[in-house]
C-alpha cells in the first residue's frame, strides 16, 4: 500500500488541509494537540468508517464548523497495482477506482466491506500492522510471560482459534444442559408400561357399565311414555276448571264494580240541588274579585319599576364615582410619554458606555490570560528538559567514565568530566530559568489592579443600564396606561348617560299599602272562586252523571247473570283432585328414574370416554418415550464430537505457540542485521518471550536503552511483517507516531538513519513527532501548527 495524498474538510480541527505524499521518510512534525494524530485517524476513518475513529459522530464535526457544514475525508492510495480513492462523509461514501467518474462503490457500508476485501485485513490487522505508536514499542516488556505470550497471538490472528475453541465448549454445555432437559423431560418406561395396561382395564370395565346404564335410561323412557296420555288429559280438565274459577272470580269482581257505580252515581244526582244553591251565593260573594285583580295587575308592574329605579340609582352612583377617579389617574400619567423619550436616550447612553468597557475588559483579561497560560507553559517544559537532563547526569554519575555517550554509545572515557559538567551547566540554566518563569506565573495567578477596576466599572455601567431599563418598563407602562384610561372613560361617561336616560323614563305612583291590601283581598277570594268552579263543573254534567248511572244499573244485571252460568258450569264439572294427585305422583316418579338413568348413562359414557382419553395419552407417553430417546442418542453423539473438537483446538493452539517464537525471532533477525549493518546477527525470545540480542552468536547480558529501543522497533516490524504476509499484503507502508519520545538527540537521529536503511523493504516511511530536531535527516516535511482564534 502507498499514500498518494489525502484531503480533510472540517474534520476535527482540520476545516480544510491537503497533503500530497511521495516515497521516502516523510515527517509530520508539530506541537502537540496540533492535530497531528488526526491526519492519521482520517486515513483509518476514510479505510474502515466509524470503528476507527475516535468519539462519535458528533465528535468529528470540527467545532468552528456550523452545525450543518458537512464533514469529508478524501484519500487516494496505491495497492496491488490499481489506484484508489475513497471519499467518506458522515452520511455517504464513495469508492473509485484507477481515476473513474463512476463510483465502484457508493454507500457506508459497500465502500467499507469492498476496502476491507482489497486491503485482505481487519480494522485490527491494519493497525498491528502499517501503525506503529510510542507505546507499542515497548508494550510487551511491561507484560508477564503469559501476556506476552497472549498478546503476539491476538495481534498474530492465533486469537481466533480461542474464540472459535469458546463457541466449541459453549455449543457443548447448551448439549449438555439439552441432554440434561431431555433426560428430566423423559417419562418413565415401567410408569408408561403401567399406565396403558391400566388404561385398557379402564376402558373395558366403564364399556361395561354404559351399556347397562343405556338399557336402564330406555326401560324408563318406555315406561314414561305410557302414562304420558293418560296424565295430558288430566291436565286439560284441570287447566279448564281452573280457567271457569279464573272467569267466574272476574264476573264476581264485574259485577262488584257496577254495584259500587251505581251507587256513587246515584249520590251525585242527588247532590245537584245543593249545589246550585251555594252555587249562587258564592256568586254575590265574589263580585269584588274582578276589579280588585285589574287594579293588583297594575301595581305588581308599578312595584317592579320601583325595584328597577333603585338598581339604576345605585348604579348612576357607583359611575359617577368611576368617571371622577379615572378624570384624576389621567391627569397623573400626562407626562409619560415626554418621561419615555428622555429614558429612552439616557439608556443608549449607559448601553454605549457598557459596551466600551465591556471591549476593554474582553482585552485586558485576554492578555492577562495568554501571559499566564505563556508562564506555565514553558514552566512545565523546562520541568521536563531538567528531569531529563537530571537521569542522564545521574546515569553517568554512577557509571563513571565507562559511561556510554549520549551521542555514540561509546564509553566516555577521558570526555567523561567535560560532558559531566556541560550536563551540570545545562542544568543551572534550566534550573535559573524554571524559577523566573515559575515566580512570573505566581505573579500573574492573581487578578491585575487594572483588570480588577475594569471589572467595578463593568458592574457599575451594568447596575446603571439595568435601573434606567426598568425605569423605562415602568414608563413605557403608564403611556399604555394613559391610552387605555381614554378608552375606560369614554366608555364608563356613555354608560352614565344612558342610566340616567333610564331613570328619567321610570313612571311613579306606586302605593305600598294599597298593594298589600289588595294582594290579601285577592288571597281571600280565590279560594271562593276556585270553589264555584267546581261547582259549576259538577252542575253541567248533570245529562252526562244520568247516563251514566243508566249505564252502570245495565252492566250490574249483565254481570249478575254471566256469574250466575259459570257457577253452574263449574259445579257440574267431573274432575277429580285426589285422582289428579294421584296420577302426577306415579308421573314424577317414572319421569325421576328417567333422569337418573340418564345421568348414570352420561356418566358412565364420560367414564369409557375418559378411559379412552387415558389410553391415547399412554400410547402418546410411549411415542414421546420413543422419540426421547432418539433425540438423547443424537445429543449424546453431538457432544462426543465437540469433546474432539475442543482437545483438536488445544493441540493446535499449543503446537502454533510452540512455532511462534522462531518465527518472529528468524524475522526480527533480518531486520536487526540489516539496522546494524550486521554488527548484531540475532534476536531471540526465550520461553519467558524476553528479547535476547547476539552478539558474534553470544547472547549480551546488558543492553543499552538506545539497543533496547532497536530491538523493540525491530520486534515490532518483524510482527507487523507476518501479520501482513498472513493476509497476503505487501508491507510497503510503515507510518510511526511519537516513538521518540523517550530517546535522546542523538538516539533519535540514529532511529532515523536505520529507518533510511531500510528502504528496499519499506517504500513509504511517515514519522509523526512533535520533536523539531529530526527534521533534518528526512526527505520532507509536513508542519502542523495550530491557530487558537481560527480555531484550526
């Protein structure tokens, strides 16, 4: 694989850079936070989407950015001899190939499965392999032997076969827990032998009693059947006594009625001369009635404009005093709106002010703040340079003049004193530089005089905008007060007017005394009156009461002679009561034993059926035992096959870990020599997975921390070497982020020159440091810087 160039658009911090790669050494060289890790993430996230990026989605989208500003990554890239170029946003992707216009793949998930297929790797396998971090280098010395061990199989791919082993014991306990449910499931075979031979003793013995209890249930039904005319026409004679009882009681209630008619009427005709008597003076007493009612009509509405002339007055008072009281609040809110043009312009004022301290403060405390920030900074620096400056002076304190170089490795020998005191001056400057800066930071953790009375003038500017504000709110109020008091009066003075209007129009004359006396006149004579209506009623009904009393002797002679035949007919009736009782006993009885033999037939027919039931389920129980066993057979041989496969994943495991450690010593081997120029043969790892260095075949006891970080680098090369010839990948391609970090100057020039050394094997090399000083022994450099007010 080899990078061409890639283009970033508002990710992260990048909102738009461009960077074209050639062959060589290439440098990434900036601060850190810069945004140089990010070039690297980008390339992973345009190759593998989401699972390569730090964050979220939302994460990605640069801050500065706005909130729909789209965020893209272009990469264009060798690899098998075809030339890609992948372009990845949040929400599509697109995947050309060898400069096409059409995409050969144009969705999330289709670029990132047809990258995956191209590239033969895993997001995994691709990291392990082309990306090489500080820590990486020197991760498997701070690990045991059994993680050592552990991690080269992860990053080997051997970790697959664990995983696959898991699935194998996994499948084997769900057979097991399987085997286990079917064995508790299974039912007995003595029990289910046991249970049919009792079910078809069942099922003959309740056969028997059904067809006894049938032959019962139809002697009864035959014997019912017999006495069913007999019994149906002693119920029709007494269903037809019964109906002449039923009809005489009724002519006996008729006739009952009409004497009773008779009677009452023959009352009222005799009650229709007195009544025409007091008929007549009632008339003479009622006399008054008439014009005492028309006089009463007139003073109830005489009382009801009295009721309606005092609401009025009340409320022609309650406006009066409306229209005075909203006459003076008027006169009070007048000068509002000369009051709001005053405030209005005084608030400008304040605001102006406000904002020209407010810039003046944003200013001050500004540079307030980058000077502190400036102080600590290049405190915590020079805090590192004397921490380092310090381990190497006390290394070579206790070594002495055998002491390596910092630059050659070779002992220092009779330059030891030189070097020990340039180290002790290094060190006072440091140290005499540290203190100014750190007593410059003391000075500015406290706030400035200067910013301090900015800040009193900020509140002081704010208190005085706010208090003109409100006293704007409060005038602004009473203008809308004022219009709103011109409306409120207008409308109360038309009401006043139109009440008074009201009470002019109210007719008097109304007499109180006179209203209650006539009210109690009235209340004496209705009764009188309502008295006389009744009688008058009952004398003009006097042809319609002769009718009726006519009427009501006839229906009495009618009603005497119909009771008089039903007696007869009833007294000559020839049913028996005794005979009656009689013939329905013997018919309950026979109808008794009927529903009995049919409730022992259903019985024993539910029986046979139940019997019948249980012989099903016991020839079910029988299938079920049979089919039980079956299945138990094909578990139990489904297990004993993943017992094999599971000791078959153990003994590969074991012989792939035995061949491991050769393996990646043979390519470390190739890789030291060719660093070295041959000065080291061999690199081993002994069964602890510790790194041994040869020498001439002799393994050294000590190596130096620069021959330390060799063989770490080598080591990891020679891993990511396999892991890519196991998944068919030229290694071209070697990018390498901060591994300087704990090696000094000349250290870090030599980890560069081996680097170029290996050029045959790696076509393209990306260092990635935020260290200036390697800038010189490569071929280009890419600067990342970053700019705090753009924000990029």
């Amino acid at each position: 694989m080899r990078l061409n160039s890639l283009h970033l658009q508002n990710f992260r911090q990048h909102l738009d850079t461009r960077i074209e790669f050639d062959s060589g050494l290439t440098g990434i060289i900036g601060p850190n936070g810069a945004g140089k890790s990010t070039i690297l993430e980008a390339i992973a996230w345009a190759l593998y989407g989401m699972p390569a990026a730090r964050g979220t989605r939302d994460s990605i989208r640069a801050i500065r950015a706005g909130a729909r500003a789209s965020v893209r990554v272009e990469l264009d890239f060798d690899l098998g001899g075809h030339r890609y170029r992948v372009v990845r946003g949040l929400t599509s992707a697109e995947l050309f190939l060898d400069g096409g216009d059409q995409p050969i793949a144009n969705s999330l998930t289709g670029v990132t499965d047809m990258l995956r297929r191209r590239l033969g790797m895993s997001l995994d396998e691709f990291f392990n392999t082309y990306f090489t971090g500080q820590k990486e280098l020197s991760v498997m010395a701070a690990m045991g032997p059994s993680e050592r061990a552990q991690f080269l199989s992860r990053v080997l791919g051997y970790e697959r076969l664990r995983a696959a082993q898991a699935l194998v014991r996994d499948r084997r306990k769900l057979i097991g827990a399987e085997a286990q449910g079917v064995r508790a499931a299974m039912p007995d075979p003595d029990v289910v032998m046991r249970m049919k031979q009792e079910a078809a003793q069942r099922l003959a013995s309740a056969s028997s009693r059904a067809e006894d209890a049938v032959a019962r249930r139809e002697r009864a039904r035959t014997q019912l059947e017999a006495l069913g005319p007999e019994w149906q026409r002693a119920q029709q004679e007494r269903e037809q006594l019964q109906a002449t009882v039923a009809e005489l009681r009724v002519a006996e209630a008729d006739e009952s009625n009409a004497t009773r008619d008779v009677e009452r009427l023959g009352r009222e005709v005799g009650e229709l001369d007195a009544a025409r008597a007091e008929l007549t003076e009632l008339t003479s007493q009622l006399a008054p009635l008439g014009p005492a009612l028309t006089e009463l009509r007139a003073q109830d509405n005489l009382c009801r404009e009295e009721g309606r002339r005092q609401t009025l007055t009340e409320s022609e008072r309650s406006l009066a005093e409306d229209v005075a009281r909203l006459n003076e609040r008027r006169e009070k809110v007048s000068a509002a709106p000369a009051l709001e043009a005053e405030t209005t312009m005084g608030l400008a004022a304040a605001r102006q002010a406000l904002r020209e301290v407010e810039e003046q403060l944003e200013l001050r405390r500004t540079e307030w703040v980058r000077d502190r920030q400036e102080a600590e900074t290049k405190t915590e620096a020079l805090r590192e340079q004397y921490a380092e400056l310090k381990q190497q002076r006390d290394q070579l304190a206790v070594l002495g003049a055998e002491s390596p170089c910092p630059t050659c490795t070779r002992p220092l020998g009779a330059t030891y004193t030189t070097v020990l005191e340039d180290l002790d001056s290094r060190l006072e400057t440091v140290r005499v530089d540290g203190k100014y800066y750190k007593t410059r930071r003391e000075q500015l953790d406290a706030m400035p005089e200067d910013l301090t009375a900015l800040e009193e003038r900020r509140r002081a500017a704010t208190e005085e905008a706010a208090r003109l504000e409100r006293r704007l709110t409060r005038v602004q109020l009473g203008v809308q007060e004022l219009a709103m008091l011109g409306k409120d009066l207008e409308a109360k003075q038309q009401r006043l007017d139109a009440v008074r209007r009201d009470l002019a129009a109210i007719p008097a004359g109304y007499d109180a005394a006179r209203h209650v006396e006539l009210q109690a006149l009235v209340a004496r004579l209705q009764p009188l009156d309502a008295r006389a209506a009744r009688i008058s009623a009952q004398i003009e009904r006097e042809g319609q009461l002769r009718t009726e009393h006519r009427r009501a002797l006839e229906r009495q002679v009618v009603a005497r002679d119909r009771a008089a035949a039903l007696r007869a007919r009833r007294d000559a009736a020839a049913f028996s009561e005794e005979r009656f009782a009689e013939l329905r006993q013997r018919h309950d009885l026979a109808a008794t034993e009927l529903r009995a033999a049919e409730l022992n037939a259903a019985a024993a027919q539910a029986e046979a059926a139940s019997a019948r039931h249980a012989e099903e389920n016991a020839l079910r129980a029988e299938q079920d035992l049979a089919r039980a066993q079956a299945q138990l057979d094909v578990l139990t041989r489904d297990r004993r096959l993943h017992d094999e496969l599971d000791r078959a994943y153990t003994d590969m495991r074991t012989d792939l870990n035995v061949q491991l450690r050769p393996e990646i010593s043979e390519v470390a081997s190739v890789f030291l020599r060719d660093l070295t120029d041959g000065r080291y043969s061999e690199l081993e790892l002994d069964d602890q997975y510790n790194i041994v260095v040869l020498e001439d075949g002799i393994p050294k006891p000590v190596i130096s921390g620069g021959e330390e970080d060799l063989a770490n680098l080598v080591l990891r090369l020679a891993i990511s070497q396999m892991i890519a010839d196991r998944a068919g990948t030229s290694f071209s391609l070697l990018i390498l982020d901060e591994v300087f970090g704990s090696l000094d100057e000349s250290r870090r020039q030599n980890v560069v020159d081996l680097l170029r050394q290996l050029h045959d094997r790696f076509e393209q090399v990306v260092l990635i440091t935020h260290i200036d000083g390697v800038r010189e022994g490569l071929d280009r450099v890419v600067t990342v810087r970053y700019d705090a007010e753009a924000g990029s």
